[in-house]
C-alpha cells in the first residue's frame, strides 16, 4: 500500500486507500446478516412492512454511497498532498522526526505516501510532510 515518487523515477503504484474504520464497522455483508435475522425472527402474525424494507434498503444505500465518497475524496486529498510534496525532491528541507523528536536537515530523495500518510525520505530517515518546518534550497 505504498505509493511513491523519487527523484530517478517518478512513479506512482496504486492502492486502495479505503477508510477501514468504518468499512470494518459497517458493511454491505453486515447489512445483510442483521436483514435475513429480522426477517427470521420477525413474528408471522405481524410481518414487517414492506414500506420498512424500502426504508432500511436505502438508508444503507445512502450510508454506503456517503462512505464510497468519504473514499473518493480520501483519494483525492492524498494524490493532492503527494503532488505537492514531490515538488521538494531535491529540495533540502528541515523537519521534526517524530519518533526521536530531533531536528532532521538534508535533501528530500523521495517521497511516498503510506497508510494515508505522506513521508519524505530525507537521507535515511522518513518524516511526514507535515512535519517539515523549512525549505532551505533547492541545491
């Protein structure tokens, strides 16, 4: 689930960015497993209402096409953001390394986007793009 982008090579793998929160929480077979237990266990004498099918089918639809373009524009804001962030390969920058909390200075080599996140290889250390706190020069 890696994409990347250095500066030998500007290339681009795909990968699904899906939000797993909630695609793990609510979903299309979990939907259907509460649906055919209502319908199992619903009282013969008083079955449900048509009108309370209709309603629940596209009261999931709705949530599923709200989660399809949270998706989407997920997506969208992480191809924006690495754009943005393969401009500084061969900038040299200075950003905060967040598991040592020390000051990193030097070239951006490479820049990737992991886990909806985007890291700029600076030497061999990875910081964030949100970390970086200065651009020096681009030589």
């Amino acid at each position: 689930m890696i994409h990347s982008v250095t500066a030998s090579n500007s290339s681009t793998s795909s990968a699904d960015n899906a939000n797993p929160s909630f695609k793990n929480v609510f979903d299309r077979n979990m939907f259907f497993k509460i649906f055919v237990t209502e319908l199992t266990n619903q009282d013969p004498l008083e079955p449900m209402n048509n009108k309370d099918f209709i309603v629940q089918m596209a009261q999931f639809s709705s949530v599923e096409q709200l989660n399809n373009l949270n998706e989407n524009l997920t997506n969208l804001l992480n191809a924006q953001i690495l754009s943005q962030a393969s401009e500084m390969i061969g900038y040299k920058v200075e950003g905060k390394d967040l598991s040592t909390g020390k000051i990193i200075q030097g070239k951006v080599k490479q820049v990737y986007l992991k886990d909806n996140q985007v890291y700029l290889l600076i030497g061999d250390k990875s910081i964030p793009f949100s970390s970086i706190t200065k651009i020096i020069s681009k030589n």
